[in-house]
C-alpha cells in the first residue's frame, strides 16, 4: 500500500495527525504501530495546544528512529545530522504551508485556514518520502556530516 495513503486511512480510523504519519511509516524503522501510536499521541491537536502541528512532530520522531545512534555515550553524535534531515523536511513543509504552527495553519485567529489536517498529513508525508525515503521505498543513505 502506498504509505501516503496509509497515513489518510490512518486518519479515517481515528489516529490524530501526529499518529497517521508516524504509524504509517514506524515499520521501516524498527517500531511497532502500538509504540509510535502510543508515543506520539499527546502531538495531535498541535501537541494538545495548537502549537507545533502534530504531523510535523511526526517527521521530527521518524528522522530520530531513522537516523540516531541510540547510544548517549557514542563519540560520533548523529544529533546534528538528525537536526539537518529536520530542517530539509520543515523547509519543504514551510514552502508549501507557510507555517508549521498548527493553530496558524488551521486558521484559529484569522478564520483563513492556510492548509487542512488532511493536506498537512500528506504533506509531511511526502516530506518524510522525499527526504528519509528513496524512491524504493527503502531507507536512504545519508553521508553528509
């Protein structure tokens, strides 16, 4: 199945946003739908408060099980690569929404939505395949330090 289409299917069965994405995509990495379902649901609603959209917060937790070491102790940090495969997808996000602020995208304060639920879930998903995913569907290898 396609995963973009995961993540809308996701959605209809009640995920929130934060869920859609993630649980849509948890396999590649190593985690089961029950964890990522339980891990990112107090992001939905804009982490609950209409801040950060929770399906942003769901490309923040995949480039994390993509791409940490796991290991504190690690002398080689991935944390800074993890930092810039966030700010790829956020940029692309941004170019397409305007904002990654949940209570702005939905209009709250000016009654002019600038991007759906359901768009900013395709949408992050679609960042998550352009820069975590290869065309395959498989992980892509990141060498830039």
């Amino acid at each position: 199945m396609d995963r973009i289409a995961k993540v809308k299917e996701n959605h209809e069965k009640g995920y929130n946003c934060a869920q859609a994405v993630a649980c849509a995509y948890c396999d590649l990495y190593g985690v089961s739908e029950a964890e990522a379902f339980r891990a990112m649901e107090a992001f939905g609603g804009g982490m609950g408060v209409m801040t950060t959209c929770g399906a942003v917060s769901a490309m923040a937790y995949l480039a994390g099980l993509k791409n940490s070491s796991g290991d504190p102790a690690s002398k080689e940090s991935t944390r800074g690569m993890t930092y810039k495969l966030m700010r790829r997808m956020v940029t692309d996000f941004v170019f397409k929404n305007k904002s990654i602020i949940c209570k702005e995208l939905k209009g709250v304060d000016t009654g002019k939505p600038l991007r759906s639920c359901e768009g900013c879930m395709e949408d992050a998903a679609r960042a998550v395949e352009k820069v975590l995913i290869d065309a395959e569907g498989k992980y892509k290898i990141v060498d830039e330090k």
